[in-house]
C-alpha cells in the first residue's frame, strides 16, 4: 500500500497492493460559506485514477493502512476561511511488527510508527519524524520528509501519533481483530444475509467496543455505505480503512499431544470509559465499566480451531479513589447512592448477557480486613441480589478472597478450580473444525473477573480459568499435553498481563513471575 500526491488540486491518494488495485482519493473541498471542513472522497481502480493526473509519492516507504480522517481546531478564528483555522488529516500506519499468526492466513501486527497528512494544505508534510517508535531503526524517518516548516512548532497531531506509536495498538489486515472468532462467525452471518463460514473481513462487523479507531472511520462510514456491494467489498478486503484495537496480542508455536499448533491470546481494551488507574474507576450511566478487557484463548492446528473468551472490568458500581497514590493509602468511596446506581449496573450485566451468553462473576476483593475493598465487595453483591431474578437469572457470582487465601503463595489461588468447575463445563467453549468448515461447539457463558484493579490477581485467576478450559477441551478429545504447553501459555498470560498493566497502571504487573512459571518472584 502506498500514498500518493498531487498537488494541483491538492488530493491525496491511498493506493492498495496486488494486480489491480484501487485508490481512495481525498480532496479538501471547504467553501467561504462553510463553518466546518467538508471533503470529497472517492474509490476507484487506479487506472483510472492514473488518468487524471500526476501523483508522486507523498512517502517513500510502504504504508500498512489508514485509521480514518482527524479534523483539527487550532483555536483561532479567520472569519470565511475555516480551512486556515482548521486541518483535516489522514492517518496511516508507517511501522508494524508481526506478533501474532491466528491460524494460516490469519496474523496481527502491533503498530509502531504513524504520520498524520494535512488534506488541505501542505504546511505539515514532512514536518518532524516519529520520534515515538518502539522497534527504532527499522526505517530512516528522516530520509523521507522535506525539511520542516515551523521551527519550534509542534504537528497539531503530536499526542495522537505518541499515542499510537506506544506499541498498545493492533490490527489485521487479514480479519476482524475486534470480534472473537464465535463472534466474527455469527456478526458475518448478521451483517451479509448467510455469508459463507469464515467469510473475508466486512467493516460493518467490527465491534465498535474495542474499535479504538472508530472516531477516525466514522466520517468515512457513509460514504462506504453508499458504494455498490461489490466496491464496498473490494473496499473492505483492501483494508485501506483499518480498524485497530488496543491491549495485546502475541502466539507461541505448541504441540497438542504429537500435533503441532498455535497458541495465541488477544487481549481487547474496550474504549468506552477509557482512563488510567485512579482517574478511570467503576460504571457510568450507560453501564461501561473501567479496564474492560475481553481476552480470547485461541488453539490452532491443520484439524481444528479452539477459542475460549473470558472478560475483566472494575466493580461495576460508582465508586473512586482518594488520597496518596500508593498501595493500602488511598481511600474507597461509593459516590452514589445503590438505588441510583442499580438502573446502570443492570444495563452493564443486561449489556453482558446479550453479548456473552450467561455470566459468572469472579469476584476477588477482600472480604474483611481491608475496610474499603470489604465494603466494595458488600455493596457488589447486595446489587447482584437486587438484579431482577427473571431476567437476570443467568447471572452467579463466586467470592474468592484472594488475598486471604493465597497469604502470599499463589499457587493456593489453584484452590478456585473447584469452585468454577461445573460453571467452566457448562459454558463449554467455541471449536471449529477446519476439514469441514463447520461449527462443533459454541461458548455460552463467560467468566467476569474482578478484583480492585482487575490486573494482578485477576489476570493470575484468568491464567488459571483459561487452564481449566483448555484441560476441559483435551479431555474430551482424550489428548495429552506436555509441561512444555503450559509453560507457552503461562508466558503468553504473564505477557499479556504486563501489557494490560502499563496501559492502566503505568508498570508491568507484580505477579507475572508467577502466571509465567507458577512461582513467585523474590
């Protein structure tokens, strides 16, 4: 994929790969009369686009992808003239690292590098290079930019590209990474009408919960609507309109008994209520939850196809935390009262088994000693029992005392197993068999883990509900596995875990040496 220019009339051209590719082609089109940017787009083979006139390269290297159009305000006021008070800017990704492989034909990448072009006017190309790289060296940022205007000056786009440069960002330009792979089956379905089994990617499927991108696309989503059936899915398989996701995402190769196989774990933020520890707690009113994640198990071989989903999300109720920002001195208070907060943590649970199926909660706050979790736990239960039963019969909660438990040896947290066994066996998990191209089995509930943060412990408990799951699978195909196995899906658990941990907290996650070897650290 690459991007083009041409300078009179100033448009910018993304042009896809392969034999016959298209280009989507943006033109700045604001008038006097305007009060906010307009531009005209268009999607045509590039052929024809080639006819028209000249385009050069805006950008020597390849780019991997679009994540949408940014309109920024630069707070001044030029009466008639909005396009010199305001810049609309097209996003793409310059840097990506391979991190993951689904299955054959299925991969991830982790952005790490992005540039941001002014639609319309060419103050910014080639202002700066990406100084926010993870993998530095891959490519000479500065061998393909013009000299910089603006001195001192800093890009309008600054914190953005710091942001999606940090290496917390996914995509694929294989599937739809924001959707599990039961979900992605069943959302195709809905969408197209009876698409075929694991039908090419159609952006209207993506789930706009962890579609971290969706701002960016959503100027271009009628746009797509309006283009015939055929274009729109040309458009969509191209993939020069990107979704992405933001959390974690990495695969070990595995052998199942004497097959070998791909183990990987996704990991998906949600973005609505998004925010760092202390500043991001609990619900709001439209029952999104702080440090929502949905991790999703996958197993891949030549014969079949295994996933198994579970999520985390802070108490859902309104509470936050006071005070120094250190461990046991910062004060808990539930901010409002339980019959305001009951309307939206029924949606939150209502929200969860549309989405999930039936719901069992994890909870692993304190039950006593520690004042603030124990009262937190309280008041999470007291709203479980007031859930209207009918409706929300299919909701349970287990309290594990993790902390009162394990006094310190995590290997004691293995003493949950019992307790979600019947649970775990209940809720199966997806398969897929790959020979047939068919469905064997479906997920029909999730497990909610919680604890305070919804890191440390929770992701240990995750690593062991994920064991069970697994254990569950191979038993009913009667196949062994080695401790080689569990030592690739104790290291993939404990990365993820660290990666979760500095998006929310700042800092890798304390119990990792232990959900990466099960033993603690010193």
């Amino acid at each position: 994929m690459n991007i083009l220019i041409q300078h009179d009339p100033r448009s910018i051209a993304l042009r896809s790969s392969g034999a016959n590719p298209y280009a989507l082609i943006f033109r700045h089109s604001s008038r006097a009369e305007d009060k906010k940017n307009r531009c005209v787009v268009e999607f045509l083979p590039w052929k024809d686009v080639s006819e028209r006139g000249e385009y050069k390269l805006l950008q020597s290297v390849e780019v991997y992808g679009s994540l949408g159009l940014v309109d920024i305000d630069h707070g001044i006021q030029v009466p008639g003239l909005p396009w010199l008070t305001r810049d609309v800017f097209i996003c793409v990704i310059t840097g990506r690292h391979r991190v993951a492989t689904i299955r054959p034909g299925e991969t991830v990448d982790r952005i790490h590098a992005v540039e941001f072009y002014s639609l319309n006017r060419s103050k910014w190309d080639g202002f700066g290079p990406n100084h926010y790289s993870q993998i530095p060296g891959s490519y000479d940022y500065d061998a393909d930019r013009a000299a910089q205007e603006g001195g001192e000056f800093e890009h309008p786009c600054e914190p953005l590209k710091k942001l999606l440069s940090g290496g917390s960002f996914f995509f694929s330009v294989d599937c739809d990474l924001t959707n599990r792979l039961q979900n992605r089956y069943l959302r195709s379905i809905r969408c197209s009408n009876g698409r075929s089994f694991n039908a090419p990617f159609e952006l209207a499927a993506a789930d706009d919960q962890f579609l971290w991108n969706s701002y960016m696309l959503a100027p271009l989503l009628p746009f797509r609507e309006h283009l015939p059936p055929q274009e729109r899915a040309v458009l969509d398989s191209s993939q020069l309109l990107t979704p992405v996701i933001r959390g974690h995402a990495s695969s070990m190769k595995c052998r199942i008994g004497l097959t070998p196989g791909i183990m990987t774990l996704i990991s998906r933020l949600s973005c609505r209520r998004a925010g760092t520890r202390f500043n991001a707690r609990g619900i709001d009113d439209e029952g999104n939850v702080a440090n929502f994640v949905e991790t999703e198990t996958i197993l891949a071989t030549d014969e079949w196809v295994f996933s198994y989903a579970q999520i985390r999300g802070s108490v859902p109720l309104f509470w936050e935390q006071s005070g120094l920002q250190l461990p046991g001195s910062s004060k808990i208070t539930i901010t409002r009262s339980p019959e305001a907060t009951q309307p939206a943590f029924n949606l939150h649970f209502q929200t969860l088994l549309e989405k999930y199926g039936a719901v069992h909660v994890v909870n692993l706050l304190s039950q006593q000693g520690k004042q603030g979790e124990a009262n937190l736990s309280h008041e999470y239960n007291a709203h479980l029992g007031d859930l209207p039963s009918e409706e929300y019969r299919q909701v349970y909660i287990t309290n594990f005392d993790f902390h009162a438990v394990t006094g310190g040896d995590f290997r004691l947290a293995n003493n949950i197993q019992p307790l979600l066994m019947i649970a775990a066996e209940e809720f199966a998990y997806y398969l897929e068999d790959v020979v047939t191209k068919s469905i064997v089995l479906s997920q029909a509930g999730v497990f909610r883990t919680n604890c305070l943060d919804c890191l440390d412990r929770t992701n240990v408990i995750q690593g062991i509900i994920g064991q069970i799951a697994i254990d569950s699978f191979l038993g009913h195909r009667e196949q062994v596995v080695g401790e080689e196995f569990w030592v690739v899906h104790g290291g993939l658990w404990a990365d993820t875990g660290d990666a979760l941990s500095k998006i929310y907290a700042g800092t890798g996650a304390l119990k990792s040496s232990f959900t990466r070897t099960g033993e603690r650290s010193q």
